[in-house]
C-alpha cells in the first residue's frame, strides 16, 4: 500500500511540475501573439503612409515639382503655330 501511495504521489507531483510548466508558456505564447498584434497594427500603419507617399511622389505634379526643385528644370512655354489656309492652291 505504501507502495502504491508513493508512486500516484510521485505522478502527482510531475504531473503538477508539467502543468506549471504549461502554464508559464501559455502565458508566455499570449504575451508574444499581443505583441505581434500591435507590431501587425503598426505595420499596416506605415504600409499605408508609404504608399501614399508613393503614389503622391509618382504623380506628374510630384515628379515635375522634384524636377523644378532639385534638377533646376524649367517648363517651356507652347510655341503657337499658325497656318495660312487662305492661299491654298487655287
């Protein structure tokens, strides 16, 4: 009997030592995934200010306004073309 008793107070014990331990990485695996979830959160955040930023640079205004500024571009006026229809071959 004493035999006995020792052994299921022996699996009682690991069995406690494993719950413990479980435990401790569940808690641990749930701290991770809200970390995650805000490191997900922040992400998408700058995701979409870098692609603002990029479809605002990759506009025509945006890419002539870079090119006024940092190239020293100068937009050229339109040349007017005029055609005398008025002496055509008669």
């Amino acid at each position: 009997m004493k035999y006995i008793f020792t052994i299921l107070l022996t699996i009682l014990i690991i069995l406690s030592f494993e719950k413990i331990k479980l435990s401790w990485e569940l808690n641990k695996l749930y701290f991770n995934n809200q970390n995650l979830k805000i490191e997900y959160e922040i992400l998408k955040e700058e995701n979409l200010k870098l692609l603002t930023q990029f479809h605002l640079e990759n506009l025509p205004s945006g890419i002539e306004k870079q090119a006024k500024e940092n190239l020293g571009m100068i937009k050229k006026e339109a040349k007017e073309i005029y055609i005398d229809i008025s002496n055509e071959e008669e």
